[in-house]
C-alpha cells in the first residue's frame, strides 16, 4: 500500500506543481466568464442602442404607434414635417423614417444603413399590422373590446403526468439551460482528464521508463497507483471550484451582474435529487472514460500514437455531447430511451430526459446502477489490459491493433 500512495503521491506533486495544470482548471471557468460577460454586455447594448425614427403619419396613427411602447425602437414625436424629418436623416439625427398614408395602403420605411443601430423593421411590421388591423376593424364596426376579444392570444396551461416531477415547476427552458450546462461542464471535465491518463500512462512505456520502474513495483500496484493520483487530481480541482464558486458568490453577491443573474430564484427551482443523479452520472462516466483511454493506452508502442489513442476515447465522448441536444425536443426516441441507460452515454442523455420531465427518479438511479456495474467492469479491464501489455511493443497503432484482432488477423 505504501508503494502505490507513493506512486499516487508522485502523480499528484507533478500535475499540481505544472502551471499547465492550473490553466486547464481556469480555462472552462474563463470561458463560462467571457460568455456570461458577453452575453450581458450585449443586453445592456441593445437596450442602449435604441435607433430612433420618425413617423409620419395622421397623429392618432402616430399616438397609437408611441402608445405601444415599443422596446427596440425610439420614437421622436416632435418631429412630424417629411422634409425635416429627410434632412435629420441626412445629417444622421435619426436612423430611419416611417411613413403611412390615412388608410394604411402604403406603407414605407427609409432608413441609414450606415447607422450603427439596429434595424427595427421587423418589429415595425408587427406593431403597425396590429395598427391596421384594428383600423379595419373599425370600419367594419366593431368595438376596441370586441376586437380585443378577438386577437386575444389563447393560452395553454401545460400539466405533465410523470409520477415524479425533476423541477419544481414545468420550465422547458430552464430545463434545457440547466441539462446543457450539466453536458457541457462534463465534456470539459473528461476530455482533461482523458489527455492527463494517456501522458501517465503511455509516456513511460513508450520511453521505455517502465522496465526500471517496475523492477520496484509491481505492474498492478503501479497502474492503482497512477489512477489513485488521478483520482487526487480530480478531487483537489472540485475543491478549487468549490472555493472558487464560494469566494465569488460571498465577493460579488451585491454587485448588479449576480443579481441580474438570478441564482437563487433559478436554483430554488431545481430538485436535489436531480442535481445527485446528474453528479453520479459524471462521476460514473469520468471512471468509465478515463479506464477506456488507460485500457487504449495502455496498447501504446511509442509516445506518438498516444494522442491517437486519447483522440479516439474524446470521439466516443462527443457521441453523448451531441445527442444531448437531440434529445432536448425529442426525449422520447427510441434510441434516446436506449441510450438514456447505457454506460458511456447516459451522463449526457439521462440528465435531459429527467429535465424535461420525460422520466421519473427511478429511471435516473437505475442508468446510475448500471453507470456503476460498467465502470466496476471497466476499471477490471483497463487494469488486465495494462498489466498484460505493459512490456509488450508493437509496430501497430492501438486502433489498427484491436480491429486486426476484432477481425481476428495476425
């Protein structure tokens, strides 16, 4: 037990004293950062960045257009001349110049395409459609509230029937947001630890370090070994984010950018138990992918082919990431239902099904205790496989290993 914590121990100080290590903890937090900013900034320039038009019109049309409070245009109501309003165009006062003549048949929108605001032409359209429907609508003798009655929008109360709701109320759209962050947060999390698994186990053998290495310990207790590092390494990257995530909500919890956000109200909506299932699935899959690239690896000849062999463990791992998304309109597939319960693709399928309100709890535990038996089989299998294969070179890449022996040729 000694020589495998000192081997874990090894693993641990080399990747923790690498500032190659700490940019690949930073970088998916940089980048949630730089898109949430992004996004931020982008609402707050649109509201801002308002174009500003003038109507000429009959003053109720221009009253009425004003008295709808449009959001992604300005109206100037004090200007009501065409040859002032074209000269303010001109001479770049205003962006743009709606005109309407008494029956609404002709319709015409001049604006500067050079202006840096946007075009409002399409909610023009909408707002003065609904104008000149209610104008016909007088003439034909109908009254405000009739017409009112009449456009009025139906709605539709959605009631799902599972046993067991996954949120605290039916929003499809927290339900997506909430399942791709989960899918995406885990994509990161693997494929960084797959690349980690491949440079520890392979660079030794294709250096031909290992012959000295193992003349000390035995194969299997050096494989528990590395693995126990890696497992270090992952739990001492939660903590971080954990800290991390703790330091900035007690910081910034005041600022107007957190409160924007809404996190509390956004995550009292969220059933633990689904946040449990989720995390159990990542988990899962973390062992699982991260056995199936040392299993790869451990078939590594030379140190050149190990970015092949991690290359085809991060393609399997782009299989889930994808249908993540088919599965958040279309839950209920058939392939999806299938794939929702198998090990290395129900971490990024099963958590949408259960936001969406497709599934109930017991589904999730049960994609969870079959996660459990593959990655229990796996961990087996990578294990045999490195034990086996540690001083055995080959000409073969992985790949064109295990097809040859898939195709049982020599």
């Amino acid at each position: 037990m000694a020589k495998i914590l000192t081997v874990a121990t090894m693993v641990f100080k080399k990747r923790v004293l690498s500032p190659a290590y700490y940019w690949m903890i930073i970088s998916p937090l940089l980048l949630m950062l730089v898109g949430a900013g992004l996004s931020w900034y982008m609402v707050k320039q649109s509201a801002h960045n308002q174009p500003t038009i003038a109507v000429i019109a009959k003053p109720a049309i221009r009253d009425a257009l004003v008295a709808q409070h449009p959001t992604t245009y300005k109206i100037k109501q004090k200007l009501t001349s065409k040859q002032q309003a074209t000269n303010y165009l001109n001479d770049g006062v205003i962006d743009g110049i709606l005109t309407i003549n008494g029956d609404f048949s002709k319709i015409s929108y001049r604006h500067d395409a050079s202006s840096k605001r946007g075009n409002p032409l399409s909610s023009l359209t909408n707002n003065v459609t609904a104008l000149r429907s209610q104008f016909y609508a007088s003439q034909l003798g109908l009254t405000p509230t009739q017409w009112a009655s009449l456009t009025k929008q139906a709605t539709i109360r959605e009631e799902t029937i599972n046993l067991k709701s996954t949120l605290n109320i039916n929003s499809s759209e927290l339900a997506q947001t909430l399942s791709e962050a989960i899918v995406i947060l885990a994509f990161f999390f693997l494929t960084s630890y797959i690349s980690i698994v491949g440079a520890e186990l392979g660079s030794e053998k294709g250096n031909h370090l290992i012959e000295g290495l193992l003349a000390a310990i035995s194969a299997k207790k050096h494989y528990t070994g590395k693995m126990l590092g890696i497992c270090f390494l992952i739990l001492f990257q939660v903590l971080l984010y954990a800290i991390l995530g703790l330091a900035g909500l007690l910081f910034l919890r005041h600022s107007s950018f957190v409160k924007s956000l809404h996190l509390t109200d956004y995550l009292s909506k969220i059933d633990p138990q689904y946040l449990l299932i989720s995390l159990a699935l990542t988990i899962l899959s973390l062992v699982l992918y991260i056995s199936l690239a040392a299993c790869l690896v451990s078939l590594v000849s030379r140190t050149e082919d190990i970015g092949q062999a991690t290359a085809g463990v991060t393609s399997i791992l782009l299989i889930p990431y994808f249908i993540s998304f088919l599965a958040q309109s279309n839950p209920n597939l058939l392939a999806i239902k299938v794939l929702s319960y198998l090990p290395f693709m129900s971490q990024g399928v099963m958590p949408v099904r259960l936001a969406q309100g497709a599934v109930s709890y017991p589904a999730g535990y049960t994609a969870i205790a079959i996660s459990l038996v593959g990655a229990v089989l796996m961990s087996w299998l990578a294990q045999r496989t490195y034990v086996n294969n540690i001083f055995t070179y080959r000409s073969e890449t992985p790949l064109k290993y295990l097809t040859n022996k898939l195709l049982r040729r020599n």
